[in-house]
C-alpha cells in the first residue's frame, strides 16, 4: 500500500512538473500579472463611490482607517487639482473625481508616507489612500 501511494506521489510530481502552464521557460519561476484597480471595479459594489484617480492609481477615502489618520505629517506639496468628474461609464483620467468638485485641490504629504493624498474642501482636509494590488 505505501509503495502504490509512493508511485501516486512521484507520478503527480513528474505530471505537474513537466506541464509548462503557468511557468516561464527560464528557470521555472512563476510569473502571474498584477494590475491596479479601476474606477469600474468600485463601482460594482457602489455606484456611488467617492473616489478620484491620480498617477494612474486610485484612490478612495480612508475615514475609517485609524493608521491613515493617525500618521503625523509635517507639511503637505501640492500636486494637482480635481480637473473632472466622472462617473461609472465614463472614460477615467488622472484628476477625475466621482464626487469633489472640480478645483479641490490634492496634496502629498510631507513626508511622503506611502499612497495617502489629502484634499482640501471649504477648509476641510480628507485623507485618500491609494489602491494598488499586489
């Protein structure tokens, strides 16, 4: 009964390993695709998402994140400004927003901390952050 599970394991092992699906031809290594989600993807789940896309990335508020508000920062860079808005059938480009107004303006902290942009709004700062995947 061993020998037969043994001859089961080293057959499985020989079949997975001589398949090439999913591998790359120099050295075996594993290569998969990540790629960043798009407005359409929030969307799904909420037809009202607030979100804005900047740097091809975006990004949506992070009120209820407790590490996101508690990073301290020094200062803030602006970077850009909400230039559209858009919504779940538009064509998204950097600066679309589906709810701040055109003319907010985005800021990057200082220091830089990670994918956390900040917009001001009638004297109002919101933090975003960044949704990449990987």
């Amino acid at each position: 009964m061993r020998l037969l599970w043994s001859g089961m394991i080293i057959a499985a092992l020989l079949i997975g390993g001589c398949s090439d699906s999913g591998w790359s031809s120099s050295g075996g290594i594993m290569q998969s695709t990540t790629v960043n989600p798009v407005p359409a993807d929030f969307f799904k789940e909420n037809e009202q998402a607030d979100l804005f896309m900047w740097g091809d990335i975006v990004y949506v508020p992070a009120d209820t994140l407790e590490w996101v508000q508690q990073l301290k920062f020094a200062g803030k860079e602006k970077v850009g400004e909400i230039t559209a808005t858009g919504d779940p059938s538009s064509t998204w480009v950097n600066g679309m927003s589906s709810r701040l107004p055109e003319g907010t303006t985005i800021y990057q902290p200082a220091p830089k901390s990670g994918l956390v942009l900040i917009v001001e709004l009638n004297g109002v700062e919101k933090r975003y952050l960044g949704m990449v995947e990987g």
